[in-house]
C-alpha cells in the first residue's frame, strides 16, 4: 500500500481532489464516520472517525486535536486517512466555534472547557476498543498546547503523544505589536469578542509554502482568516506561558516535529520543551526550511515527514502491545 500522505489527492478546491468522499475512503481503504454529542455547555460538537477497512487489523487508536481556526474536515481530515492506513483508529473533534461545531467562531477566551470537550469525546472513543490497545494522541499549532494539557491533567494515561508544529510559543514574528500585546488584557476585559488583534499576514499565508496548498486552506467554507478576538488572543498568549513553566511535569512518550523557518510558533520553544520534558522517551525533529503546516511542503517532504511520524507511531504502539 502507498505510503504517500493523501494530499496527494487533493486540489486546490477540495481535500477531495476530483473524488466523492466515499469514493476517496474507499481509494484509500479507510472507513468514515461521523456524529454529533452535547457538552455539558449545551453546545453541539461535531465529531468524527476513520478506521482502517479489512483486512487490516487496527493496532492501536490515535486522538487528532486541531489547530486554531483548524477543524478535521479539511487538511487534518488527510492526515487520518493517513494514520488510519497504516492500522489506527483515528478521531477527531471540531473544537467550539471552530468548523461544524457550535460556538461563536474561533473564540476560546478559555482553554479548560475545550480541553473538557476532548476528554468526554476522547475517552469515549476509546471505550469503543480493547483497553488493552494502546492509545496516542496527535497534535497541530493550538491543538499542541491542548494535547499537552490533556496529558498533564489525565496523567500517563496516553502511550504516546506527536507534536506538530506545536504552539508552546507564539513567534515573535507573528505576535501583535507592541504595545498591543501588552494592552490585550484591558481589551480583553473590556471588548472580549471584538477582532482587534492585528497578527502580522493572515495565519494560512505564513503557514502553507505550496500556492495551491494555502489557497486550499481558504477554499474550505468552515475556515476563517479573521483576526483573532481580544480574549482568545490574551488566552493564546497565557496557555503559553502556563505550559513553559510546566515543562518538566511532561511525562508521556513524546515525539515533536516543526518547520525550522515556522513564523506562527516558534521552533525555540519546542526545542526548550524537548529539553526540559521529563519524558524517558523524546525525539525532536526540526525540519530546517520547512514552514509552520508540515502538510504545506513539497509531497516529497510531506511523504518523509509523515512517514517518520507512522514509523514512531507503530513502534511505541508494538512495544505498549508488549509490554
């Protein structure tokens, strides 16, 4: 079976390229599924999951988290058929206001009730397995921070966890200017949902390298390229600076991927979270010249780095089996 990421597929209008869904899940030999559960806020949540079709035998299940203004039907959609492939039970959940989930778009004046969401979706999928199976988590940008503070308040209860591009610091590069950044907690407090924050070039932009791939991006009816609101961008700001002084309570298996020349989270912090992570098991792949959507590469690069992440996947997975 190919082991290109299913971008290849895709165009610059669809995830699909000139496929129907099920045509593609069935070029692809993935199974899709999809539902709806209500949080304790009383807010809709779209959900859904990709397994791999038989013969293939599921060795393990994998929770995606999405980035911000992210969702899981697009880009992130490819890269479950992807791991799915390759033996895993995959999942994903649109965060509040972001992509068919209920919510004021992409607004998350406070990270803790989205981390709630995942819980309640995540341990429920897992449910639906043997326990016995060991379980992962993946993550991209924002969703990094969220994955991180999902293994820091379940304890080690995940057997692995795969950071890419993770936001455990907004680039200087892209962070509001002074004195902006440092007057965003009287906006916030004031204005919470007003889009004042002026980041510097729209975030699809500075991530995607390939033209077709950012255009791509904004193709998909459920993305925004708005500034991000007062009281999210003050939220974006202090989860970063809850996980840098948290860095060492990081136990779980840890693999991090990031593009050396990404301008929306900096490559130094992850490379400060590799370093201080009590993690036994830790890898740090920087890939130098590449941007903040690893996916945005050329298909040889998206390839190689995928590749590597499936390749750390089923080994942790054969050695939690063996355990």
């Amino acid at each position: 079976m190919s082991q290109s990421h299913p971008i290849a597929d895709a165009n610059e209008s669809s995830p699909f390229g000139s496929y129907t869904p099920d045509e593609f899940y069935a070029r692809h030999s993935v199974a899709h599924a999809s539902n709806y559960i209500t949080n304790a806020r009383g807010l809709k949540l779209f959900t859904q999951w990709w397994t791999p079709l038989p013969p293939a035998k599921v060795i393990g299940t994998l929770a995606l988290v999405h980035g911000f203004t992210g969702e899981s039907s697009w880009f992130l959609q490819l890269t479950a058929i992807h791991f799915a492939k390759a033996g895993f039970a995959t999942c994903a959940i649109d965060h509040q206001g972001h992509g068919f989930s209920d919510g004021l778009t992409t607004h998350i004046p406070d990270i803790n009730p989205v981390v709630d969401d995942c819980f309640l979706f995540f341990d429920e999928f897992r449910a639906r397995y043997d326990p016995s199976l060991p379980s992962f988590l993946y993550s991209e940008s924002l969703g990094g921070a969220i994955a991180l503070l999902i293994t820091l308040r379940a304890g080690q209860t995940w057997d692995g966890l795969i950071l890419n591009g993770a936001m455990c610091g907004i680039s200087a590069k892209f962070k509001p200017p002074w004195p902006l950044e440092h007057l965003l907690f009287l906006v916030a407090s004031v204005v919470p949902t007003w889009r004042v924050v002026p980041t510097r070039g729209s975030i699809p932009d500075v991530s995607f390298k390939e033209e077709w791939k950012r255009k791509l991006a904004v193709a998909s009816p459920r993305r925004t390229v708005a500034r991000p609101r007062a009281a999210t961008a003050l939220e974006l700001v202090r989860i970063c600076k809850e996980l840098q002084g948290r860095f060492e309570e990081v136990e779980v298996p840890l693999m991090i991927v990031h593009g050396g020349d990404d301008v929306v989270c900096d490559p130094a912090c992850v490379e400060e979270l590799h370093r201080r992570a009590a993690s036994k098991d830790k890898t740090l792949r920087i890939h130098q010249g590449m941007w903040h959507q690893l996916v945005g590469e050329s298909q040889e690069d998206v390839d190689m780095v995928f590749r590597e992440m499936v390749e750390w996947l089923r080994s942790r997975a054969q050695r939690a089996s063996a355990a």
